[in-house]
C-alpha cells in the first residue's frame, strides 16, 4: 500500500502541466490549475505572452522570436528581473 501511493504522489508532482486556451491562432487567453492567466498573441515569427498569477498577484512576460533554426526568448519575471535565453539547433542556453 505505502508503495502505491508513493508512486501516485510521484506521478502527480512529476505531471506535465496542462492549460485551457480559447481563442485563435493570433490571440489566445488561457488559464491553469495553478491559478496562471495569460494572453498569447503570435505576430509571424514572433510570440508575445503576458501573464498574471490571481493566488500570488505576479505578473510576467515573455517575448520569443524564432529566426531560421534558432528562436530567441527574453521576458520579465514575477520579481521584475529581465532575462533571456536562445535556443539553436535544438541547444538552449
């Protein structure tokens, strides 16, 4: 019994997470269980994203950019840091 339910506490904090957009390909809104609102707006070969949190009161945003095989992210997170990343050929920093 104890290893059953070790292996489903493991199998819900290891579960992918799972949002429910409504909307069209150009502007979404989607929610999450954990309580994260966010609009995605695609613009050709860019996506802009921007967040809210409704249990914690943060707010977020994310700008990626996909060029060829390398797609460049950059965002502000919940504290307001800046910070960005790349990801070529299949390789994200």
């Amino acid at each position: 019994m104890r290893i059953l339910i070790a292996s489903l506490a493991f199998s819900l904090i290891s579960a992918p997470a799972f949002a429910l957009c409504v909307g069209t390909e150009t502007l979404s809104s989607c929610t999450d269980a954990s309580g994260n609102s966010y609009t995605v707006t695609r613009m050709g070969n860019t996506t802009f994203m921007d967040g809210t949190n409704a249990r914690t009161g943060s707010d977020w945003s994310q700008t990626s950019t996909t060029i060829g095989n390398s797609t460049f992210h950059n965002g502000i997170d919940k504290d307001g840091n800046s910070w960005n990343s790349a990801c070529i050929n299949g390789i994200c920093n």
